[in-house]
C-alpha cells in the first residue's frame, strides 16, 4: 500500500490483552487491559472488495491502516472508541515506508 498520506494516521487505538480477574463473588471476569497505543487512519474497502467478502467469516470486520511494524498479530487485541477488537488478519507491506492494513473482528467478553 504505497499511496497512504502519513497525515492520514490521525487517530488513536489502544493496544492491548485481555486479563482475567476473579471478583469478591469468585466469578472470572476478562478485562481489556492496555499496554500501548497505536496511531491508525481508516481504511475504505472497494464495492469490489466488499462483494466479495459477502457471506464469509471476515463480513463483519472492519480494516485500518498503521505504519508497518512487526509488534502486531493476531493475539493482540485493539480498542478502537471503546469496542474491543481482535486482529483477523494483517496485509503487511515490508517497505520502509509501508504501510500494513489490519483487519479487526469485535471481540466477545473483552470490555
């Protein structure tokens, strides 16, 4: 992904595990907990792209775009305005000045 403006990275996802925490009634509780922050911008998927993951198990994910980096993958899990998301998969670009699209799944029980 090569024509993706650095200015365009403008906001801000929080990047995390989740954490299993017993409360005084003794019930497992998971809990996000962060252990960084990742600058990301929106990606728009094609007319194309989208008929053509209709009906499969990535239908309801969404994708961003964050500077390449090899920190990510799919155990990591990104909080993006509150909803927590699991990595799907990443279309990674090894340039030096790539760009890696990250396709996130919201994740169940992860608050």
């Amino acid at each position: 992904m090569k024509k993706y403006a650095v200015s365009r990275l403008n906001k801000v996802a929080e990047i995390g595990k989740t954490v299993n925490h017993k409360t005084g009634a003794g019930i497992n509780v998971s809990t996000f907990e962060p252990t960084g922050t990742l600058f990301y911008g929106s990606y728009n998927r094609t007319v194309t792209q989208t008929y053509q993951i209709t009906g499969t198990d990535v239908e309801d994910t969404i994708a961003i775009v964050v500077r390449h980096t090899d920190t990510l993958n799919d155990s990591i899990l990104v909080r993006l305005d509150g909803i927590v998301y699991a990595i799907q998969s990443i279309a990674y670009d090894d340039d030096i000045h790539g760009f890696d699209v990250v396709t996130l799944k919201k994740e169940k029980g992860a608050h």
